[in-house]
C-alpha cells in the first residue's frame, strides 16, 4: 500500500472515514484495483466491446444526447442539469440525501464535503471545483444518520472506488446508491491551483468558473459575467508540465465515468452562442429514472459533428509521448505564443477540427494516450494493474508503441 498512500491518491475521501477501518477503504481504492475490468462487468454484465470503437471510447451506454435546462440553473456551471436531477431527487423522494460539494469559504475554486439534505443545500452545490475533493468523506454521515437511499455525485475514482467499497464491505450494502457522474481529468492539488489560475487569468480573483473549450481556448467566467478567453497556444510553457497535475489524475483512464448510472458533461455538445448545451450519457436502469425526474424541463438536441479525427490526434501523439517520457524537462515561464496569434489558431482549429462527437473522440483519446505514457514513464510497476484492455487496441490504431 506504500505507493498507493505516496504515490497514486485521488483523495476521494473514503479513507477519511473513522465509521470502518481505514484498511478497508485503502482496499477498494481504484489504484489498487485498477480501472473498470471486472467493476465494469459487474455492472453491466459485460465488458465494452473491443469490436465498437464508440464503445471503447465512451463506454457502455444505453442513450447519447445533448441538452439543456429550459430554465437553467441560475449560478451553474453550464445549464445546470446536474443541480436540478439531485434537486428533483430529493424533492419525489427518490433519495434522502445528496453526497457532494460545497464551496470552501477560503477560496472560489476549493470544495468542503457535503452530505446535502435540503433544496438548499444541494442547490448550493451547484458549479465545479477543480481541485481534488474528498467527495467520499461526506458517505460517513449518511451511514451514521441511517441514510437507506443516498445519491452521490462524482469524478469515475470517486465512483470505481464506492462501488467496490459497497459490493466488499457489509457497511454500505443496505445503502441503495444513484450516482451521477462527472468526466474529469485535469484536476489540480489545492496548492497549486492558485498558482495555475494566476497564469491564466488577468483577474484571478474575479474568476468564478473555468472550463478547457471545445474552441480550443480556456474560458473564465467572472463575477460580473464576464468571460476571459485564453488559448491553449498562449498559455505559458510552464503549464504544460505534467507534474503541474496529481499523479492520480494522469493516471485516469475513465475520463467519461463509466460507473455512474449517468453522467452529464460538455464535451460532446454543440458550442454554439448564447446556448449551454451538454452531454448525456444514460447508463444503467438508475440513470433512466434520473433522467426521467427532468425530462420534461429539458430541451434536447442530437448528437452533432464527424466521428473522425484519427489525423488530428495522430499529429498531436508524439508530442505527447515526449513530453511524457521527458521527466526532468525544465518549463520557461513565458507565453509558448502571443496571444494574436493563438486566438488565430484556435480560430483556425475551430473551423477544421473536430467538432461535437468528434470532440469527444479527440478528447477520450488525447488523454488516454498522454495518461497511458505518462504511467508508462512514471510508474512502470502499475501499468499491467491500471491500464484497462481496450486501451492498447486504441494505441494500435494510432500505430504507438507499448
């Protein structure tokens, strides 16, 4: 267990927990069982196919859409639809509580655990917090209230790690447990997240929401509205070194949170002005019940965009493979390029890259390959453990290296 508590720690939360032994949460850690497999199977009675080349990428999935909130969720990240499912959860009693975050009163962007058992409560959970968040702490108090129907939300270590946690011990398996799932890669150590978002931002301060766009620049929304666009071209070189981000991170290999009943993100959506559009994934029988609570509030859209950017994503894979391999590489501090100038590329790339569900595709594959080489380099000795088996078929089509 050394590497796991030094090395490879999400800080999912669970081990937090004094209700069991700490022995006992460390066992179901992700990292200690290695991503999807058998918890995939268990789920689905399955594996994904590595005959689907959608499913390899996006999971096992019952329905794929894009939507928005007719009436979004004021304060929300996008349209809110993740808000208003744990709202309406709550209020038709589907569940009793909502396992997921608030906001630190010490800055924006740090989260506190929240087992939520209010509108009010969940409501305030609303907006994500990029950093690493003990998510799983919060399950303590559901299971000292007796707590028989829970919902959590969280990134896919917060899911791989309950779900195993809830099948191996006998304390949460009375518990009936919906999850809604986030994609999440990029998370950042709460120290070094200021430090970040002052080399992007001009107002650091000011910043209330961030996301990395399907426009190939990162958007800040600030406090009066405003949204600063960066793009990726024009952030410094030092952002661009992979210890900038926790090991468990660039160890992912669920970016789209394979485990959870549903899960909602952006990626695969439409950017289109004025519009918050996202993307829904429908998993399991619990996700169609979620989804049904706000069908009705919901405007939906098909999927849009090619399905094809194996050149796109070949161009950019030896890059990443050597910035991977490059472990004592030395990052400037200046801007890669000027910001004209990366506005015109991102512009550019805009136009002729990959759009919607190809998007999607590009960003599934961008970071499986980055996160394959990156334990590859970095942690040889967990390769064969955390690396799941459709990962080197989608290295082959790209002709890399094992």
């Amino acid at each position: 267990m050394k590497q796991i508590e030094k090395g490879l720690c999400s800080s999912c939360g669970l081990c937090s927990v004094k209700s069991w032994p700490v022995e006992e949460s460390l066992q179901s850690c992700v990292f200690a069982n290695g991503w999807l497999g058998e918890r995939e199977k268990k789920l689905f009675g399955r594996q994904r196919s590595l005959e689907d080349p959608v499913e390899m990428r996006f999971g096992i999935v019952a329905e794929r859409f894009t939507a928005q909130l007719k009436h979004q969720v004021s304060g929300a990240q996008w349209s809110g639809i993740i808000t208003r499912m744990a709202m309406r959860a709550l209020e038709e009693k589907l569940v009793e509580g909502v396992v997921s975050l608030h906001r630190s009163s010490d800055h924006h962007f740090f989260s506190v655990p929240v087992f939520a058992e209010t509108i009010e409560e969940v409501y305030a959970a609303r907006g994500n917090k990029p950093v690493l968040s003990p998510v799983l702490q919060s399950l303590e108090n559901a299971y000292k209230l007796g707590k028989k129907k829970i919902l959590v939300i969280g990134a896919a270590c917060h899911l791989h790690t309950l779900r195993d946690f809830q099948e191996r011990f006998a304390h949460l398996r009375d518990m009936e447990i919906l999850t809604i799932g986030i994609p999440c890669v990029d998370n950042v150590a709460r120290s070094k997240w200021p430090w970040i978002l002052e080399r992007m931002s001009g107002s650091p301060g000011s910043a209330r929401h961030m996301e990395f766009m399907q426009d190939f620049r990162i958007h800040i929304r600030h406090d009066n509205g405003r949204v600063e666009k960066i793009p990726f071209f024009s952030l410094p070189e030092e952002l661009s070194d992979p210890g900038i981000f926790p090991p468990a991170c660039m160890s992912c290999f669920d970016y789209l949170n394979s485990l959870a009943d549903i899960t909602v993100g952006y990626i695969g959506a439409e950017l289109l002005p004025g519009e918050n559009r996202q993307w829904v994934l429908v998993r399991t029988e619990t996700g169609k019940k979620l989804l049904k609570l706000i069908e009705h509030e919901l405007d939906r859209f098909p999927e849009t965009g090619r399905w094809e950017c194996h050149s796109f994503v070949k161009s950019t894979s030896q890059r990443i493979i050597e910035s991977m391999r490059d472990v004592n590489k030395q990052f400037s501090a200046k801007r890669k390029i000027p910001f004209l100038i990366g506005h015109m590329l991102a512009g550019v790339l805009g136009m002729i890259g990959p759009k919607g569900i190809g998007f999607a595709h590009y960003s599934v594959d961008f970071h499986l390959i980055r996160h394959y080489y990156f334990v590859k380099y970095r942690y040889p000795d967990q390769l064969e453990k955390l690396v799941p088996r459709h990962v080197p078929v989608i290295l082959a089509e790209y002709g890399l290296p094992l």
